[in-house]
C-alpha cells in the first residue's frame, strides 16, 4: 500500500481528501459520517455571527445528459450558534484525533473580533484555521467574504490578525473573483499564512426560466448572483492552483478545490502543486462514500508507476506549466485518421471544413467506398477533430519531427531586437 497520509503545513492527514466548507460540514453529525467514510480531514462550515439563510437557496447546471455538471448556491455561513459548533467540534475531535479538523472563520475585518474567534476555535481542539475570504454573495454585501478577498490590502492585515493570535496554521481561502489570483496569494503570505486554499466559488446565475421568467434559484421571484462550483469550474480552479505553484513569492503549501470529483482529478491538482484537495458538489451529489473509490484509486495509481508517498507527487508537473510565450513555435503535431476504426459519422469534417483549417478531404476508394484522410501538410494539429470524434482511437495526433531548432515568441522577439534589419523568417 502507498502511504497516502500528508503533512498540510503542519496538519497531518490520514490522507489527501478533505470535504470543503459547505453545506457537508455543517454539524458535527455529518463530519463524524464523513470521518467514518474514509475522509481525512474536513474544514468546518465556515463560522461567525449566526446568520439567517434563505429558501429556496441551490441550483444545478445539467449538460449533455449530465446531471449537476456545474452548481450553484446562495447560501451564506453557518446559520447556527458558535457555541453549539464549538461544542460539536470539540466532540468530533475528540473522536477522531487522527483526523484533521479545520475551522473556516469570517467576521468582519476588525483586529479585534479576529483575535476572539481564533482563540475561541483553538480553545476546542481544531487543527488548523481557514480564513473565508471567498464567499462571493451575502457576506460580501456586508464587507466580508470576496468584498475583503478581492483587496490584496485586506487580505495581507486581516491574515497578519488572525497570525497575531493563532497557534495553530492559518490557510487563507482565495476568491477566484479577480483578475489575478497571485496578487491576493502573496498579499495572504505577506500577511503570515502558513498555506494558502483554492478556489471558492465564482459569481455566477445559474438560470432563468424561460416559461415564469424567474431566476433559478429564487426566493418569492427575486433572485441573486451565487456561488458557482461543480465539475465545470476544474479548469479555472487547475489553472489558478498552477499559476500560485509557479510563483516564488507564494511559497506555502496549496490546498486545492474546485471540480474535484474522483482520484484522477485529484492526481491532477497535485501534480500541479497542491499537497491536498477538498471537495463539496461530489459529495453533495453522491455522498460521502465516494471517498473509498478515491482512496482506492489514488493508492492503486500510486502502486502501478512505483510511487511510496502521495506527497511526491505533489508539483511534478508544475514545470511543465509556463507562458504561452516559452512555446516551441516550430513544434507540430497532425491528425491522422484510422479508417478500421472510423464510423465515417463525418463530425471531425464538418468541424474542419466549417470551423478549422479544410484539411480533411471525403475521398473514395478504388470500391466506391467512402473515407476520410487528413492533407497533412495543410494541418495545422489543433486537436479538434480529435475532440469531436465520437470514437476512442479513430482519430490520432501524431508529432511530426521538426528540421528547425527551437523557437518561442520570446526567443523571436529578442532576435528581432538584435537585428532589426534581419529579413529571415526567425520561425524557421
């Protein structure tokens, strides 16, 4: 067996696959069913004034036959007493003492009311803290949230406030509602995190129905901009979680989330340099038991290249991830069509002819029988025939051995600086 367990910037797991704070870690209840499962550790709904929250409050994005593709919320942070959270964690600590149990925290950005629910969470036992300043809707109206997320400033003083009275590590949790997610990442080091969690949800409407006109959710015919997640926000989240990896300046431990659904998803987030994920719209769709095919995946992957510890793979790929302006412009790849395995359902030309480069002909055979062949000296390997083809293995790119060195846009352009009256092609 590989070990699995992970050390998150002094928190230890049993392993990677912690639940998020949502809607799964509201009680105590579910965290100790969580636990049971097979979760390693578990951020607890995000604690602070208890608030009221609204009915109705989720929504789905189904795609293609895919049920809860993308999700949608407007509910706010616990809507229950601190003291009965305290009290509940302080049982299911005691419980699972190998277990991590984080507290997500959200007040308003005053020193002082940082200070007295940081010493109140640590005096229960938790393990760790989470500040939320990512919470797009509801608190952020009220200057909390994304509305302190989104201010480099804010999040460097309030992480420092937190960091003034904690003994236990702090994790800043990042809005992905900005422009550039390391600027708020370094803010959150400068202010003293210990490791930084991506990303919270993103603003969003999940819908309109076009027969009453109401926004889907809504609440008596009003509706809000919500918190998106699920599935469909992978990308953004991989990419966010990529670009804070490769910075120097953010030099904590990642906690990555955002569409994680299975093991493979969270081999993919950790190759990219997170050292843990969390998860919420998987488990709120299938529950917590999904975590033991995760485990399982995860141990047997690990198992089948030869890898000990699921930390070493925590990164490998970072390397691998730059600008787009250190792509080699003389590399290419073309498409190649297997007719023994090709349906002839024609999609991969339609796409090319409408839509791409007009580089796969409709030929016919000394029978009369209709195929498909890619002009490869017209293609211009941009996978999407490959993408729209319905059937594994009909389609492949192939690399094509170049003749010319390396050249990226940036070598390009310093060469044009040192000979401006070159007339060469420098691509070539």
């Amino acid at each position: 067996m590989a070990d699995l367990s992970i050390n998150f910037a002094g928190i230890k797991s049993p392993n990677p696959f912690w639940l998020a704070s949502a809607p799964p870690t509201n009680s105590g209840y579910q965290v100790q069913r969580a636990f049971e499962a097979g979760w390693g550790g578990a951020v607890w709904k995000t604690l602070g004034d208890p608030i009221i929250n609204v009915s109705s409050r989720f929504a789905a994005v189904s795609f293609n036959g895919q049920r809860v593709a993308g999700f949608n919320n407007i509910e706010l942070i616990t809507d229950r007493p601190l003291e009965v959270n305290l009290k509940e964690i302080y049982e299911t600590k005691k419980k699972f003492p190998n277990h991590a149990v984080i507290a997500s925290l959200m007040v308003e950005p005053q020193q002082e009311k940082w200070h007295e629910i940081v010493k109140k969470v640590e005096a229960v036992g938790v393990d760790g803290l989470e500040l939320n300043f990512g919470c797009p809707h509801g608190m952020a109206e009220r200057g909390m949230g994304s509305a302190s997320g989104q201010v480099p400033e804010l999040v460097e003083k309030q992480t420092y406030w937190a960091k003034e009275a904690a003994n236990t590590p702090v994790i800043v949790k990042l809005t992905p509602n900005i422009t550039d997610i390391t600027v708020t990442a370094e803010a959150a080091v400068r202010g003293g995190a210990d490791a930084v969690s991506m990303i919270n949800t993103i603003n969003s409407l999940a819908g309109v129905d076009i027969d009453s006109w109401n926004t889907i959710p809504h609440v008596a015919g009003k509706g809000a901009h919500g918190g998106y997640c699920g599935p469909a926000v992978k990308p953004i989240a991989l990419n966010m979680v990529a670009e804070c990896a490769r910075n120097p300046r953010i030099n904590v431990p990642i906690s990555g989330m955002g569409g994680v659904s299975n093991w493979e998803n969270a081999v993919e987030f950790m190759l990219m340099g997170a050292s843990g994920v969390q998860v919420c719209t998987a488990a709120m769709h299938h529950g917590f038991r999904i975590v033991e095919d995760m485990i399982d995946g995860l141990n047997n992957y690990l198992e089948d290249r030869g890898i000990a510890s699921v930390s070493d793979l925590v990164g490998k790929a970072v390397p691998k991830f730059s600008d787009w302006g250190n792509l080699d412009l003389n590399y290419q790849v073309v498409a190649r069509i297997n007719n023994d395995v090709c349906i002839n359902c024609n999609k991969c030309h339609i796409a090319c002819e409408d839509t791409s480069h007009q580089c796969i002909d409709m030929l016919k055979d000394s029978q009369g029988n209709s195929f498909l062949q890619v002009r490869e000296e017209d293609c211009v390997g941009c996978n999407l025939c490959s993408i729209v083809c319905p059937v594994d293995g009909a389609i492949d790119m192939i690399e094509i051995p170049s003749e010319y060195p390396v050249m990226t846009w940036n070598q390009r352009q310093e060469a044009l600086k040192a000979t401006s009256d070159c007339k060469v092609d420098l691509t070539k």
